[in-house]
C-alpha cells in the first residue's frame, strides 16, 4: 500500500527543518542521515538566528567582532549590534528536530516521479513535495539533469582541532589559497579551520595543510563539500526547492545557514495555506517563487562582489574590505546585510516537545 502524506521533505538539515516548522497534518522528513549527522559547515552565523529560534544551548561561542586577514594587513569589523557566533551543528539539529511534529525516514532519496518520491526503502507520495537536499538538488535534478551546475559552486573544507579563540577570522590573501578564502572559527574549547575555493576548485587538502601548520594545530577529520554561488529556480516542475538546493546560499560570504532557515519557514507556511485548502497549490508555487524573486537584488550585490574580489587587483580589493570594515561605510553595509534573512523574521519554534512529535515512520507498511 502506498501511504500518502500531505507533505514530503527531502533533506533533514536547516532548510528542511525550517520548513517543516510551520507545518502541521501528515507530514514526512526523509533524511539519508540520522538528523544531526554529516555536518558540512562551519556554523557561523548571526546569534539572533539560534536566540529567535529558542536553540541556545547549541552555541559554542559568541563574540562581536570580525577580523579580516588580508594580504600585508589585518583589519577588524565591529559587530556589536549584530554579534556572530558559532554553534554545534549536531545538537542544534537535534533540538530542533525534537520540537517538530512530523514523521521521520532515514532513506536516501533517489528521484520524483509525479506525486512520489522514490526512495532506496521505498515510495511515499505527496501532495506537496519540497526538495531540501542540499547543493546536489537530488529530486530537482531528476527532473532536471542540468539543474545544479557546478559553474556556480564554491568548494570548502575544514577540520576541528582542540584549541582556543577570540574572533572569527577571515583571510582574503591569494599567496595563501587562490581565488579563495581561509577561516578560523572559535567554538569553545575547539577551532574551526578551513578554506574554500569560489573556483569551486577541490584539491584543497594541501592549502587546509599548509594553513593548519602555519596557525600550529594538528589536522584531524575532515568535513565540507560545495555550496552554491547563484541562485537556482524556487521551483521545478511540482517541487519546491529550498535551502542550497536552490542556490540560497550567499555568493561571497558563503552564509548558507541564515537563508536556508529564512526561506524554508517561509516555503513552509505557503505550503501549509495549499495544504488547508487557502491557497491552490500552483498558486502556492507562485508565492514561493514570488518571495523568493523579491530577494534577488542581495544576490546580485554578493555576486558582484565575489566578483570583484577575484578580478580586481588585491591591493584594491584589501583596500576596499579594509574600507567596508571601517565608519562610515560599516555602519550603512552591515545593517543591510544583516536585515536580508533576518533573524526577527524567523518564527520561533514550539517551546515544549509535544507527545506525538519525531515519529520515527515504520516502514512495514510502505510500498518497497
Ligand atoms: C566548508 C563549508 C563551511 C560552511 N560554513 C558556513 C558557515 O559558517 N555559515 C553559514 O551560514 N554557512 C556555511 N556554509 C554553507 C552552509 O553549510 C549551507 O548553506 C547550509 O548547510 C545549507 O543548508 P541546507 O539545509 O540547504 O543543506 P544541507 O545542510 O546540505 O543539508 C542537506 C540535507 O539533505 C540530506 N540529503 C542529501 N541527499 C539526500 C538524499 N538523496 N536523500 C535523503 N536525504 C538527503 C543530507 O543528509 C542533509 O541532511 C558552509 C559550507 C561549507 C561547504
């Protein structure tokens, strides 16, 4: 027997949860992971993104400026209104998950065919069905092979190591990586420190050895993987696509996690008005797409510097972060990106777990 949900969501990470937040009725979440597993990121992000959300306890560290590195100078961004933190992606995953109702699949997804998704244990069907996969868009691309293009990927890698700091540090400096950028996030009692390639260039185990060495902590395991640089369309052909499966991640700065949850709770609500009967459902695609559309200019403005960074000379492009960094231009650039995706908009999760919640789906029943 085929069993039928309101809602199906592939991808069990921030955009998938997100939209899964402002949904009630039969939803599923299929996840190849267990939720909280397989981190790619960093986890950098704005701390009123896990505070509006009610997910502190995940926060490893929290602080209020950031350093750039750049070639022959260092240049500080205060962040004292808009503090940045880094938090643990296993147990914000977790807490959030614990406060969702829906029912839970470790499945890998393998493709949409009308109504259903395929599954590697079995098929379920959907009224709705949102594609939240991450970069690789996996129910997307079955529909459309060309649909993630990697012309528009970055790449990025990092490892964990025991070790203290203050600040999140960036370093913009092509002797050290090529048309990328290096990082060094603190989050308590341990760093994160990686690179990434806008080339989307992967062999970058050599550039993370070199930069591991030169900061003198030991590499250990490795995580990381592409994020995307353009965004995609919000919709192709029944589904709705969210988070890095549409390109939602920000060229340049590479903040993935912020829009990931910004659009997913906003796909969730329009998907939850078709699913009460307040909106029909080509209609609900047309809100998605129409939301998403009215947020292209900060793509186009990341893009274009992204751009700028690789093509300019480095003495202009340093001189120019160094200039963002400093009054005034801080104070009428940082409000602005901060106010894209932000975190007062988020609405803020259920604050008890309520009985029903995380059902793990029994899959005797199901169509294998
Ligand atoms: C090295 C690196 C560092 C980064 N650092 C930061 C940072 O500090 N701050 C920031 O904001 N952004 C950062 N990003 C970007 C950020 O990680 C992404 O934008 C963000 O994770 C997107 O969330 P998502 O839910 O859309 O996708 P993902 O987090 O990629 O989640 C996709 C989910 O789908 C599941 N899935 C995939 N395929 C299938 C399948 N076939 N079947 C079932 N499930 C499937 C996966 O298991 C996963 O749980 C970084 C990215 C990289 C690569």
């Amino acid at each position: 027997m085929l069993i039928r949900y309101d809602v199906i969501i592939v991808g069990g990470s921030f955009a998938g949860l997100a939209v899964a937040s402002r949904l009630r009725g039969r939803v599923l979440l299929i996840d190849k992971d267990e939720i909280g597993e397989g981190q790619t990121s960093a986890c950098g992000t704005l701390l009123g993104v896990p505070q509006r959300l009610g997910l502190m306890e995940s926060v490893l560290h929290a602080q209020d400026a950031l350093v750039f590195h750049l070639q022959g100078r260092t240049e500080v961004m205060h962040t004292r209104n808009q503090p940045f933190c880094t938090f643990d992606y296993g147990r914000f995953c977790r807490d959030f998950a614990g406060r969702l109702d829906v029912e839970m699949l470790r499945a890998s997804a393998q493709r949409v065919d009308g109504d259903r998704v395929v599954t590697d244990r079995g098929t379920f069907a959907g009224t709705c069905i949102v594609d939240a996969s991450g970069w690789r868009a996996i129910l997307a691309r079955s529909l459309r092979p060309d649909y993630a293009d990697r012309r528009w990927m970055s790449y990025g890698i990092e490892t964990e190591v025991v070790s203290r700091g203050d600040y999140l540090c960036f370093w913009y400096d092509p002797s050290l990586v090529p048309r990328g950028v290096q990082w060094f996030f603190p989050c308590g009692s341990h760093v994160r420190v990686g690179v990434a390639s806008y080339a989307g260039d992967a062999r970058l185990r050599g550039h993370l050895d070199l930069f591991a060495e030169s900061l003198g902590v030991a590499k250990a395991r490795i995580h990381g993987g592409y994020f995307p640089a353009g965004l995609r369309e919000p919709v192709v052909g029944n589904l709705f696509v969210v988070g890095d499966a549409a390109g939602q991640c920000l060229p340049f700065t590479g903040e993935g996690i912020r829009p990931a949850l910004y659009f997913g709770q906003a796909c969730g609500d329009i998907v939850q008005a078709v699913v009460d009967g307040r909106l029909p459902l080509e209609q609900g695609y047309l809100r998605y797409r129409q939301f998403v559309s009215r947020h292209r200019w900060m793509y186009r403005v990341m893009a274009l510097s992204q751009l700028a960074l690789l093509r300019l000379p480095v003495p202009i492009s340093s001189r120019l972060i160094g200039l963002i960094c400093r009054e005034p231009l801080r104070g009428r650039i940082l409000p602005g990106y901060v106010r894209f995706a932000d975190p007062r908009a988020l609405i803020p999760l259920p604050p008890v777990v309520r009985q029903t919640a995380n059902r793990q789906l029994v899959l005797a029943t199901s169509e294998a």
